[in-house]
C-alpha cells in the first residue's frame, strides 16, 4: 500500500477508494478537533479515518490533499428552517461547536438517520470540506471548499458549475398547472 501523498489523482470521479488527506477532522460529536488526518470513503461510507503520517493507501486510490482545509459532516435539513448554524448560534446562545453537534449528529439522532451526521468508520460519506475553521466562526461554515456526496469528491470548479446546470433545468421545466397554489414555505409539508 502507498503512503497518501498529498496529491490530487484524477478528478475525483468514479468509483474506488477515495482519500481526503492532511485535513483538519471536526467530527460532530463535539469531540476536539483532529489535525492532519487522512479520511478514506468507498461505496458511500467512511472506511478509514487516522492521522496521514500512518496513513495507508491502497494503488489507485484517488487522493484530494487538503491541507489547511476543515472537514465536517454534511449539515442535515431538518425542516426547521434554522439549520443553518450562522441562525441557531446568536438565537440559540449556541456556542459554534454545539451549532455544529446540534446541525449534525443532533439533528441525526432526532431523525433517527443511522449512519450520518458524525465523521467516523461506517459513517455515510456526505461531508462538506471548508476553507475556514468553524469553530473558530460559525459563519466559516459558509466558506465551503468542496463537497463529498456519497463518497464522489464534488471539485470546487464542479461547484462552481451547478448552479449553471440547475439553471438549465430548471428553465426547462414546465410551469405548474394553472390554479396551482403554493402555501407555508413551498415544501407542501404544512400550512
């Protein structure tokens, strides 16, 4: 097995190990924050998680190396309309960490979603990687580097294109039926 090497192999596409290597690890269970770690993900779940010098690389695992870069679990929707931390934390008196457990593994829990919300082996794969330490300011949690989804690496240029597609798709959809009404928020769940 190689060593991760800090390099970025392909373009995070397709399928196979990926390593997110020399990355700052803010798990979501509130634990202190672990530097230089490498995260390996195959088949849509966390399958390693230990510091980078140990790190072992199976050949042909894609590696993305980002040093100086904080990784959380992916934030979760929970219909509150407050999951976004930036909100919970000065309403709440949240300090940043609990705003961060309360959008993560708390919200989780609540859900009874087995499987996501913390960083950690056997863990879901959904992760957002950060430019800026959160902890540090909530409002970090906006400055998002990159994205794993399912354990494919969403690039920043690839970031940068959605919005352009969702654009496109959604000029291509039809228009709602003459009558349609929408109420509450526009989910259709409650008034």
């Amino acid at each position: 097995m190689a060593h991760a090497t800090g390099t970025t192999v392909g373009n995070g596409a397709g399928t196979g190990p990926l390593a997110l290597t020399h990355v700052t690890v803010i798990d979501g269970s509130g634990a202190a924050p672990a530097p230089d770690m490498t995260v390996v993900a195959e088949g849509g779940r966390i399958t390693a998680l230990t510091p980078s010098a140990r790190a072992r690389l199976r050949p042909g695992t894609r590696t993305v190396d980002l040093t100086g870069k904080f990784l959380i679990p992916g934030l979760i929707e929970a219909h509150t309309h407050s999951d976004d931390p930036q909100t919970v934390v000065p309403v709440a008196g949240l300090t940043p960490a609990e705003a961060l457990r309360a959008a993560t593994r708390d919200a989780a829990r609540t859900l009874a979603l087995p499987g996501v919300g913390t960083v950690a082996r056997g863990q879901a794969a959904d992760l957002l990687v950060l430019d800026a330490d959160p902890l540090r300011d909530i409002r970090n949690t906006r400055r998002i580097h990159g994205v794993v989804v399912d354990g494919r690496w969403i690039t920043p240029e690839e970031r940068r294109r959605l919005p352009t597609a969702v654009e496109k798709a959604a000029a291509q959809t039809p228009p709602p039926e003459e009558g349609a009404t929408m109420t509450g928020c526009g989910c259709g769940g409650h008034p």
